[in-house]
C-alpha cells in the first residue's frame, strides 16, 4: 500500500496505515503528522518519506519503521518491541520511557534521549546515535544501553551537558576520548578499548543500516558510562 500523506490529517493517516492490511505501507510527503504507527505490532513494515511529527512510533509494539528524513520529539515514546531506522536526526526524547526495541539514527538527537528508558528481563532496549547527542543524554535511565557514535560532529563535543543525571540502570558508549563535562558523581565513567559483544553487535547493525565500514566505528575506544552503586540516592529515603 502506498500512502501520499501530503493533505491528510495525522487521524487520517493513523487510521489509514492501522487500518491498511498489506504487510508494508509506503508513506510519501510525510509533513508533521504526528503518531504514526502508533502501538503497531510484529509483521508490520512503514517506510516514510518527509517529516513525522511528535511520537513516531510510540507504543510500537513490533512492527518496523523506516524514516527517510528527520523526526521531530519523542520517536519510539514507551516502544515494547520493534525497530525504528532514521536516516537523519531526531529531535528531543528520543526514546523517552523505552523499554523494548532498538532505535537506529543515522545522525545526531536533541536533549534527554533515553529518558526514563528501562529494562525488564529480556526486554533489553537500545538506541545507537550516529552523530552527537544533546544535554541529559541517560536522564533517569533504568535499564537498555546507549550507544553514540560521533560522526562527522566537527569539533563540538559528542554529548552535551549532565549526561547520565539520575541514572540508575543500564549503560551508555560515547565514542570518545574524554569524559563528558559536568557528569553526575552518581555516574561511573571507564574507558573501554573493546566493545563487550552485545554493545558491538549493535554498532554493526547500525553500520549495515547506513552503509558504513564498522571497523571505523568498533576500532576506536570508547567511554562507558554505568551507575556508580546499586543504590545512589539511598541517602534520599528515610531509614537508610
């Protein structure tokens, strides 16, 4: 099914792509709709040409989704399974309470992607950013890993301020040399020469994605940035 979105409301083409029975569904002159595809299951395909607007993909719930343009704010807001692929940028929240699936993106992400991302037993969600991402990257993650890559950022810096503030689960890869500035002291910065197989298995993903040689993204160290204790605001609750 092939959709021209170019003067359909977002409930026009909500209903239009849920309603559709062919496995893919083909958007072209996508314009700021926003919820598209939302809590879409497994056996689904939406390739989109243009720019969804707010929460493409929230509450996917397995199907496949493939941007050729930017998104605006929070792309995959509470995803439980799935795959989104943007080749672009995303704007803020990217990923915001994720705890299912994978986000690729080809380039950079705004503020407080991976906000409140969790995991559950295998419910293990990823994101992977090519580009930079912007301030709070990790705020209140619980769980999922992070990846970002740094391509073609130039000389700004490959995240921008409080990453990882009030993180408590989960970890995060910053394709880098040194540690973010203003990092929380809850968070634990290392330095990691080899990506363990997991985090690797994603870079090549994304690499395969894009068309990119992975041994230029998996030959450099990276910096691995995980909570500092099981418990780091024990000292907000009463009794302890």
């Amino acid at each position: 099914m092939r959709i021209d979105a170019g003067n359909m409301s977002f409930r026009e083409l909500a209903d239009a792509i849920k309603n559709s029975s062919d496995k893919e569904t083909v958007v072209d002159g996508c314009i700021g709709q926003r919820y598209i595809a939302t809590a879409l299951g497994k056996g689904r395909k939406i390739v989109i040409s243009g720019t969804p607007g707010n929460a493409l993909g929230a509450y996917l719930d397995g199907a496949e989704i493939e941007l050729h343009g930017n998104a605006q704010e929070a792309t995959g807001d509470t995803m439980n399974a799935g795959e989104i692929t943007v080749f672009g940028s995303a704007g803020d929240a990217t990923g915001y309470a994720m705890r299912g699936g994978r986000i690729f993106i080809e380039g950079d992400v705004g503020y407080r992607c991976g906000i409140h991302m969790k995991a559950y037993r295998d419910n293990r969600p990823a994101i992977v950013i090519g580009g930079r991402a912007g301030s709070f990257l990790g705020e209140y993650q619980a769980g999922g890993t992070m990846i970002v890559l740094g391509d073609n950022i130039g000389a700004k810096p490959i995240v921008g301020y409080f990453c990882g503030t009030g993180m408590h689960g989960g970890e995060i890869y910053l394709r880098c040399d040194k540690v973010p500035v203003k990092l929380p002291p809850q968070v634990k910065a290392e330095r990691v020469e080899t990506l363990p197989e997991y985090a690797g298995s994603l870079v090549r993903q994304w690499c395969e994605k894009f068309g990119k040689d992975p041994l230029i993204y998996t030959g450099k160290g990276f910096i691995r940035l995980t909570p500092d204790s099981d418990n780091p605001y024990k000292r907000m609750y009463t009794g302890n």
